[in-house]
C-alpha cells in the first residue's frame, strides 16, 4: 500500500491515529489505557462504540511517516494538555499560552485535520477538506514546503460545570462562516480550534485573535460547555440511545 505522507508504496502501513493517541489516554482517569474502554458516540447512528485508544486507520502512513507525526503530536499535546494558559485581561475573557513555536502548534493542528480527512473511516466521512487542501498540508508535513496563509487558526477553549467533560474528544465539524470555509477541531482538555480552509482571506473580526508568529499565542474563552450545541447533541444522542 501506498503512505500518503511519503507516496512510497510500502509492504505493510501502520495504525495511525487520527486523534493522537496521548489524547486518548489523558481521557483515562489515570491518564493510562486500563479499566473500561472509551465509548465512542455518534451522531447519525444509535448506538455505542467502544475503544481502547481511539479512532486509528491502517491504510494512511507508513512507520517512519508516522513517526514524523508522532513528534507534532507530541509538541500538541505538551502544549494543550500540560501548559497552563495565563490569562491576559481581568475580563478574564483571553488567555495567552507561553512558549509556543506558533507555526509548529498551527501544523499539529493541521495533520490532525489532514488525518481525518483522507481517513476512508466512516466515522470521519463528513469531514472532507478536499484535495487541494489536502495536498497543500501534506507538504507542510512532509516537504516543510508551503505557506501557513490558508489555514488561519484560532484557540477557543470553553469552561466546564462538570470537569467530566474535558475528558471527551468530538470528531471535526465543517463551519461556513461570511461564505468561508472552515472546520472545527477539538481536543480534551476544552480545546476548540478553528481553522480555515480556504484561499480567501478570513472575515476581519477573527484578525486579532488568529495565530500569527511573532505574537502572543491568544485562546479566547469559548463559555460553558453545556450550552453549547455540542452538548446538546451528544448528550440527546447519550440519552436516546440509553447506555450505561
């Protein structure tokens, strides 16, 4: 089969995770895989997967490619799951996180949207960047060759009445916004990122707050968790479906 990152045909490919795997461990309560196994919930279907580390796919990267994922992943989850944001204003509305290689959090971000997007996994078929997108991140990963000018990133992250909650991913979800395209990208721990997919420039209103190398790595915060219409859907969905 053929790696996507390296278009090498190889022998055998790896199981590559589309959410990187230590995110799926840190919604483990000891942040080790034991004990029962994630339960995936899905939209569309009535009822529940399980998992012990998360949504992977056989059919994307070889081992060395994965490995060279594996290290943006890595960076991802130091700066998400570890770093704690400061924050910038007693509105406390704006945080900033410290010590970022913005260009190398923004290309996390990306592979994992990139992951997901040439996944044939059903779960991930409504996200599709197309492959143009496709082709421009894949050689940001692999060839360090293209511009970060289409992909303008904010951080939000949201608050929690139940802290149970942080412990959750949610697969990304596609946004038009002023007739531009983007899609969301969770992470545990509150993290909702929004990034746009799309050569025209962003509506005005998100300049100040996207990543830009240079200055400070802004996360805006995105309210309560449970009013907003992710919560709303997966927990109609949890309770309709009546797992325990």
């Amino acid at each position: 089969m053929e790696c996507r990152l390296c278009n090498v045909e190889k022998g055998k490919l790896c199981k590559a995770h589309l959410i990187p795997e230590s995110f799926y461990r840190f919604m483990y309560p000891s942040n080790n895989v034991e004990g029962d196994a994630l339960r995936v919930v899905l939209h569309d279907v009535d009822y529940v997967k399980k998992s012990r580390i998360g949504l992977y796919d056989d059919s994307l990267l070889c081992a060395s490619c994965d490995q060279i994922l594996g290290r943006l992943d890595e960076y991802g989850k130091d700066i998400l799951l570890t770093s704690i944001p400061k924050i910038l204003n007693t509105g406390n509305d704006i945080f900033i996180l410290t010590n970022v290689d913005i260009n190398k959090l923004i290309t996390f971000f990306l592979s994992v949207l990139w992951r997901c997007s040439i996944s044939k996994r059903p779960e991930t078929r409504d996200v599709s960047i197309g492959a143009k997108f496709e082709g421009k991140i894949r050689r940001l990963l692999y060839q360090d060759n293209g511009s970060l000018d289409d992909f303008a990133v904010v951080i939000s992250r949201y608050n929690y009445l139940n802290d149970n909650y942080k412990k959750m991913v949610i697969l990304p979800t596609y946004l038009k916004m002023d007739g531009i395209n983007f899609y969301y990208v969770y992470f545990p721990n509150g993290y909702k990122v929004l990034i746009k997919v799309d050569s025209r420039p962003q509506p005005p209103q998100l300049n100040s707050l996207t990543l830009t190398a240079g200055n400070p790595a802004y996360v805006v915060k995105a309210g309560y968790f449970e009013a907003t219409l992710e919560y709303i859907k997966t927990s109609t969905k949890v309770k309709s479906i009546n797992f325990r």
